[in-house]
C-alpha cells in the first residue's frame, strides 16, 4: 500500500532531521543491549535503525541531499 503526500521542502527537511535522532536513540539502544547480551533486542533496534536509513535515504533524494 502507498501513500501520498504532499509537503513543502521545509517539511520533509523536518521529517529528516526527527529520524535522524530517531534512528540514533535506536542505534545507542542496540549498542546498550549488546553490552547485555540481549540478542533479540540487538536484532529488534538494529532492524529498526536499517529501515529508518532506508527512509531517510529516500527522504533525502526528495529534497537533493
């Protein structure tokens, strides 16, 4: 399913940089888990910073970055 919408510069600019922070609070989370040794929460937040880099790649072709 996809979904569209329609943003100014500025906007996707905004979503850029919140997933930014995102993808690193998840990154920080799988670095505290390994030091745990809790694999399955290493492969949960490490899943979700790749898709969030995914996004972002996107995000950033809309606006040239």
């Amino acid at each position: 399913m996809a979904i569209e919408l329609t943003l100014t510069e500025d906007e996707v600019e905004m979503l850029i940089d919140g997933l930014e922070v995102d993808m690193e609070g998840y990154v920080e989370a799988a670095k505290e888990a390994r030091g745990n040794n809790n694999r399955e929460d290493v492969a949960t937040f490490t899943e979700a910073a790749e898709r969030i880099a995914v996004m972002l790649k996107r995000l950033r072709a809309l606006v040239g970055e």
